[in-house]
C-alpha cells in the first residue's frame, strides 16, 4: 500500500527557497491517514533560518518540519485533490515562500497485465516433492495470496473483504476453506471469518493496533470428506497504526529545583510522556515545549527543553531566590514529531523551586550598639545584637555566627547566637572590674556557617561596634595576707599587742570606712580594735592548749565597709606559738607492780612532759631525801635520756601498795623539775615474777576513779532499793485507806441478816399491779454509768441508766422490769449500801401494809446494841442515826 514517489528537480546556485517551482507524485487510488506522501525541498543557504511550512488544503495534507508531506485523513484520491500549495514562513523575518505539488494516478493495467501482477504477488506453497527418472521434480505453486496491510479503526462497511484464498485444486475438487489462529478460532474469536466455499477472508469489526499489531493465521484447504488437499499456509495480517492517542505524561506535576543565580545551561530536570501509538512511527514520535512560564520575571525565558527528550535547563542568568522562589512551567508534548497541525498534545506541569545559595551576608541594623554591666557578674547578657539575612531562615546560609575581632584582648565577653532569632547575645564570660576598665569597645564581625557564594564579599554592614560600660558596685574588703601568719613564745600575758590585721576596700572611688570584728577565737585569747584592726591578747597563750593544732593557733577576723549594700570579708590569721619551759615533767606509767623480792624484776618508768624541745628531755631521775625509806628501801637508775629503772633496794619488802616519789628533771632552759608519785603494787611473784592470782586479787589497789564509780554504784542500787520499798509502803497505805474498817464476820455484804419474824398471811398477799406505775409528774433519776464498784466512798461517776417503765405496761412485764432494775443496781458504783431501800417505781398511796420505817423484830430486837454502826463509816449514818441513837 506505498506509494511510490517520483520528483525532479534541477540543481542550480545556492537561492533561498524552494529549489522546484512544482513537485509531483503519483499514487494509488486510496489514500490512507498518515500515509508519506512526498517530501518537499527548502534551500536555507545561511542554515539559520527557521522555517514553518503550511499547507493550503490541511485538511487533507500536512508538512511536517523536515519536508516530508503526510496524508491528515483516509480519501480516494480525485481531481479535486489532485494539486495544492505548501508555503514555507520565516519564523523571525515573517518572509514567505511557496510551491505547487501535482498528484496523479497510477495508470490502470490491462486484465492480463492484472492477473500477471496478481500472479506475482502470489504466495506459493510448494507440494511434496516427487521423483522422476531419479531426479526430484519441483511442483507448481498451489495457493494464490494478496499481502494484508489493514488500517486500524476502520469505519466498515463490515464485514469486510480482504483476501480471497484460493486453491488449483478447486478446479477438480470441492474444497472447503477456513483459517485457525488468534482473531479466528482463538481469543480473541470473530475478528476474521472465511467463507468456506468461496475462500473470501473478511474481517467483522475495526482493530486496534494499541491491542493487537500483527495477527497470524492459517488456512486450510480440505476436501467435503474433510480430507486435507493441501498444507496450511500462514497469512500475516499487519495493523497499521493510526495516531488516534494523545501523549500521556507519567505525572500530571512535576517537580524540581534549581539553584540561585545558576548559569545559562544548568540543568533543572526531565519529563517524560508516554504515547500508545506505534513509536517507530510519526504517530508515536513525541516533541516536547515550554507553553507559559510564571512568573516571568526576570525573564520569561529562564528556562528551556530538549523537545526530544524533556530536559528541562536554564537559558538565562538572573535566578533569585529572593525575588522568584518559585517557576511553575506548562509543558506540552505532541506526537507527528510535534507538528502542531496534526499532531495530538497534552500538557503538565513543571514547578522549579529556586533553593537558596549564601548570596546574601548578615548585616547589622545599627553601626554601634550599647551595653553596660555590674562588675564582678558572669553569664550575664550585656547587647543584644541584631542582623539582618535575606537568605532562606534557619538555613547555613542564614544562621549568623558572631566574632569578636577586636577590643577583648583577655577574652572577658563572649557572644552566643539565638537560634530563633538569629541574634548575637553578647554576655561576660570572665569577671570584670571596675577599677581596671570602665569601658570596653568591642568590634564584632557576623559570618554565616557556610561561606559566601563565589564572588560575594562582606559588606561593612557585616561588622559593628559595641560600647560596653562597666558599673561600680561594693566589693567585699579583703585582707592581704590572708592568711596573715604571726610568731609568738607562749606565755604572753593578757594585753600584750600581737600585731595589726587590716583589710582592703577595693572600691577605690568610694569613700567607706571599714570596721573590725572577731569572728572565730577558740580559746578566747584574742581581741581586735574595730578601728585600727590591732589585735592584742586578752588571755595568756598556751601552746599546750587543746586549741592549738601543730603549734598554730587560727583565729578569724571580719571586715565590714559601710557601703551600700554592706560588704565584709574575712581574714585568718594564725599564730605560730613557739615553746617555753612551762610545763614539768611527769612520771610514766603512774602505776606499777613488782615482786616482794628484787629479782628477778625491776620497773621501767620515763617522763611525760608537754612541752618540746628543747624544754623536753632528756631528763634526770631521781629519789628525794624524805622520807626516808623511800632511800632505803628503793633505788633509781637511768637507762638514757628518756628512762630509767625502779628496783628494790632491800632484799624483801611486804607486799602492799607503796607510793614512791621520783623527782624528774628536763632540760629546759632553766630546767623544771617536778615530784611525780609513783603507786607500786608490792606482790608476791611464781617462780617467772608474776603475781600470783590469789594475791593479785588481795593485793590488787583500786585506782581513785574505780573507787568512786564503785561507790556511786552502790549508792545508786541503795537509793533504788529504799524508793521501792517506799512506794510498796504507799501502796499498802492506800489500799488499806480504801477498805472498810470491819471484822469480815461482822460485814453485813452478803450476809443474811435476820430482822424478825413478821409470820405469813398478810391482807395484802394479792397486789394490785396496776399501781405499779410511774406518775407523770415524776421525773427519772440522773443517768449513772456503771463503773468501779465503790469501798468506803462515793466514786465519781457518771449514773447508769435506769429502765423506765412505760405508762401502761403489760402485766407480764413487771417482773422483767424488776430483774432489769435489780441487775442495774447491783453493777451501779455510786448507789447506796446494799441494804438500803431501792425504789424502782412510785407504788400509789394507800397500801395496806404498815410503815417500814422502823426495823422491830418480834423477839428481842430492842435489846440488841447498833452502837457499833457508828464506827462503820459515813455510809452506815442512817442505820446509826435510826437505831444507834437510845430509846428515842
């Protein structure tokens, strides 16, 4: 189904246009969408000129930018077709050419012509090979087949006719045709049917090359047995690709940075789209352009791309982040190799982001900045810096680093960068004082953490100056030495001057006044003046004293300025006292033992003294002249400097506690010599000079502070003893205070007293319970709480409650009643003598029974004698009122 194309042209001098005045072609009758037609030459003698070529009929024809003229849409080729114009534009000069283009038919052939042509296009399936006379002999081709190129999306009529199969056979026999394979009898089935008889093979409906691009079949031939006449032959049937799919970009946005201030030619990044058609054909060759860039500062130009393969690169200088941040760029591919015409477009969109480079140095906001601070403060912040950065925040390029490049030889100040702000907080890092420098002039010089961008250089603005003032405040006095160290011999009696301890005040341009005070004075040896700081002795120094460590004495002193506010200091200052001869010497040990015998013992004594030398030893043993057994009976000899031995001077001396004094003499100068008792236990020794148990333990002397513990002791245990026994005294006392003075045969607690006998039958057996009522206008006793049971007295406690009856009670009741109140009473502390009259309810008046008020018995009652209920106690008053009292 090509065309075969046929142009001429003549060459001549190098002229800008086209070189021919008319190009011609001759084709087949069907022209076919996308079909080459012919292509047309331009002569662009400079190769500078960009050139739009244009059809007058575009329609039907289209230019593509090499020449080459395509069919836009499927026609029969007529008259009316037959010549048109292509016009070739200047993009830039807008200059115009054109040139005609002559279309014809191929001549139809002759019906033998056409049956030879049909015979050659002929597929020939060769039969079986046969031998004749021995040699193989070729035979004639069977099958008769037009090639098949079929146009995807054909619009009908279907089914239609494509290729009719036919076999030599099919003059001798009844074959029956049909065709197997993909599109046929395979899925997909229908698309390709054949008539069985004729051999026409048809397709049933359009294809699609995007789904299937080459169908392969096969044809059979069999007889009406179904005997097979000849062998399959496959039939290729080739869609052919119409552009009929728009290019597809593999993202609808894309995305992609640049950096600032890139140069022309950086590249940004690529897109890419896809096109369903047939790549190796115009219709899935795609071109990429730029449609719109926004913003179109600084140029609307700043970026390009290869329209072969979406590069996306810089063609302009000028990106800034500052200014632009961001591009956003329509992007449209087409397929035809981009033609415009006839070709098919869609569109995405690109956005470049601009990412910052240091392009931009911090700068100050102010040439000078101010500052002041107390002396003597740390990590305190003096200024505040501030900056300014176009750069991107919080960015290297953006965060500020501060230098101090002058002003602070000493290193005194330091600057720390606030991370949110990106301001430098100048603090001190050293003490600062005031009577050195008042003022500190401090150039400081901003940096950011990555270097500048190539060509970019600080401005003065990145360096500043700070003015830092310095203020006086009150300083703490010090002394100087501190601590102030002294000699001195001990022994320095009280009011002695020892030396002037005087503080400093730092504040030199105050003017304050600084008072002296003791602060620490262990032994309490020591005063100051308040005004002069002059420190005399109050007490005799002692260099033996417990205070003293190492032969100093420290003592601590306070100076106070009356500034505002009130500062001190303080000030040691030690003593170091250097020895006398004061103190004599002493026997040690202080206690010793030795046989009754000189052998085979004797006693190792040395001498203690507190002093040092050279007021030490050695010293010098010896015994005194009185009394005068204390040479008789004992000897002293010195081993060296430091001892001496004590040994018996006789041959036997009783066992005993002896006292021996030894005068013991050092060698101070003048020497001190001293009579220090020694207490020697005298005992009787075993054969190895030890004291026997038995004598040890009669023999033994107690020391005075054993003596005094054994005795306090005892004491102790004595006045333990003697409080005990006064307390269980008191007690007995107490105990017998709280009982009742009666003969236990004479207590009439439960005891049965027999009063008289009163015989039985009384007239007021039956009781009329109905007057065992309380009246109305009686009220209850006070409540009595039970508690201890009482002995000779009323204890105080609160009354127990008493049951009260109701105003109508039940018969049944009374004797509950009774036992309730019964029981109440007998648990009730502070009630009256047992054998007191109880009074449980109001009984009503008139009742038969005489008086109770006098206690008669029958028989002999009034000669009995109740004197004796007088001697009972104050609870037994009534019954000795009532029958103690005589006839009456």
């Amino acid at each position: 189904m090509q065309a075969s194309v046929e142009a001429s042209g003549e060459i001549a001098l190098c002229k800008t246009g086209f070189p021919e005045d008319v190009y011609s072609a001759v084709l087949s009758q069907d022209v076919h969408e996308g079909q080459p037609l012919l292509n047309v030459k331009f002569s662009n003698c400079n190769g500078k000129r960009k050139v739009q070529y244009e059809s007058s009929e575009p329609a039907d024809f289209k230019v593509d930018e090499d020449g080459m003229v395509y069919a836009v849409r499927s026609f029969p080729l007529s008259s009316e077709h037959a010549k048109f114009l292509i016009y070739a534009q200047d993009k830039e000069t807008q200059e115009k050419w054109q040139v005609a283009v002559k279309l014809s038919l191929k001549p139809t052939l002759p019906e033998d012509a056409v049956k030879e042509s049909q015979e050659i296009e002929e597929i020939v399936f060769p039969r079986q090979a046969t031998k004749h006379n021995g040699h193989l002999q070729r035979q004639k081709r069977d099958w008769v087949i037009p090639p098949i190129n079929l146009p995807e999306n054909s619009r009908g009529p279907f089914p239609q006719e494509l290729v009719r199969i036919r076999s030599d056979r099919d003059k001798n026999l009844s074959l029956r045709y049909s065709v197997t394979g993909p599109g046929a009898d395979q899925p997909p089935t229908g698309i390709f049917i054949i008539n069985p008889i004729s051999g026409q093979l048809s397709v049933t409906k359009p294809l699609d090359r995007e789904l299937i691009a080459r169908f392969h079949l096969r044809a059979h031939a069999v007889d009406i047995n179904g005997n097979q006449v000849e062998n399959p032959i496959d039939i290729v049937i080739n869609v052919i690709d119409m552009n009929d799919n728009r290019p597809e970009f593999l993202h609808q946005v894309w995305n992609g940075t640049v950096p600032e201030g890139s140069k022309p030619g950086t590249y940004v990044m690529t897109v890419t789209a896809i096109d369903a058609d047939d790549p190796n054909a115009l219709n899935g060759m795609l071109r990429y352009r730029i449609l719109s860039q926004a913003p179109s500062t600084p140029s609307p130009n700043m970026f390009t791309i290869n329209n072969e393969t979406g590069d996306i690169i810089t063609v302009a200088a000028g990106l800034d982040r500052e200014k632009v941040q961001q591009y956003t760029l329509i992007i449209q591919a087409t397929d035809m190799e981009g033609n415009p015409t006839y070709g098919l477009s869609n569109t995405a969109t690109a956005v470049i982001t601009v990412t910052d480079v240091n392009d931009n140095p911090p700068e100050f906001t102010a040439m000078t900045f101010y500052g002041e601070v107390p002396e003597n403060r740390v990590d305190v912040i003096v200024a505040n810096l501030t900056v300014t950065d176009k750069d991107q925040p919080h960015t290297p390029a953006w965060n500020a680093m501060y230098r101090i490049s002058g002003g602070d030889p000493t290193g005194r100040f330091a600057i720390q960068t606030d991370p949110n702000s990106n301001d430098g907080l100048v603090t001190v890092a050293k003490p600062i004082d005031f009577e050195t420098n008042r003022m500190f002039v401090l150039t400081v010089a901003a940096e950011n953490q990555v270097p500048l961008a190539k060509g970019i250089q600080h401005p003065p603005q990145s360096t500043a100056t700070v003015s830092v003032t310095v203020i006086d405040v009150n300083e703490n006095p010090y002394f100087a030495p501190n601590p102030k160290i002294i000699r001195q011999e001990e022994g320095l009696h009280a009011g002695t001057m020892l030396t002037t301890f005087t503080a400093q005040d730092p504040d030199r341009y105050m003017q304050q006044n600084i008072r002296y005070t003791k602060l620490s004075d262990p032994a309490n040896w020591l005063k100051i003046d308040p005004v002069n700081g002059q420190i005399t002795t109050i007490a005799v120094l002692d260099r033996e004293s417990p205070n003293v460590k190492n032969n100093i004495y420290n003592a601590t002193f306070l100076a106070s300025d009356n500034g505002i506010p009130p500062m001190s200091g303080t000030g040691t200052l030690q003593i170091y006292l250097l020895d006398i001869n004061d103190n004599a010497p002493q026997v040690l040990p202080q206690e010793a033992e030795t046989c009754e015998t000189p052998d085979p013992n004797s006693i190792n004594i040395t001498a203690l003294d507190y002093d040092i030398d050279p007021n030490a030893g050695p010293f010098a043993f010896d015994l005194p002249l009185s009394p005068v057994t204390i040479k008789r009976n004992w000897t002293i000899t010195r081993l060296n400097g430091d001892f001496a031995q004590l040994n018996l001077k006789i041959k036997f001396l009783e066992a005993g506690i002896y006292e021996v004094p030894i005068i013991i003499t050092d060698s101070g100068n003048p020497p001190k010599s001293n009579i220090s008792i020694l207490r020697v236990k005298v005992c009787q020794c075993d054969s190895n000079g030890d004291c026997t148990d038995v004598d040890r333990i009669v023999g033994a002397g107690l020391g005075t502070g054993a003596i005094i513990a054994i005795l306090l002791c005892i004491i102790i245990l004595l006045i333990l003893v003697l409080m005990f026994v006064v307390w269980m005294k008191r007690r007995d006392k107490e105990r017998q205070a709280k009982q009742l003075l009666i003969d236990p045969e004479d207590d009439v607690r439960d005891n049965i007293l027999k009063y008289d006998e009163e015989g039985g039958g009384e007239e007021d057996q039956d009781y009329d319970l109905s007057q065992l009522q309380q009246p109305d206008t009686v009220e209850p006793d006070a409540i009595k709480p039970v508690g201890i049971r009482r002995l000779d007295e009323r204890p105080i406690h609160a009354e127990p409650q008493y049951p009260v009856r109701s105003a109508a009670p039940h018969p049944g009741d009374i004797g509950d009643f009774i036992n309730e109140g019964l029981k109440a009473a007998d648990n009730d502390p502070t009630a009256p003598p047992y054998d007191s009259l109880l009074v449980f309810d109001y009984e009503g008046s008139g009742s038969t029974a005489g008086s109770l008020s006098s206690l008669n018995s029958s028989s002999s009652g009034g000669e009995q004698d109740y004197d004796y209920l007088n001697d009972w106690g104050p609870r037994f008053k009534k019954l000795a009122d009532m029958y103690g009292g005589g006839d009456d």
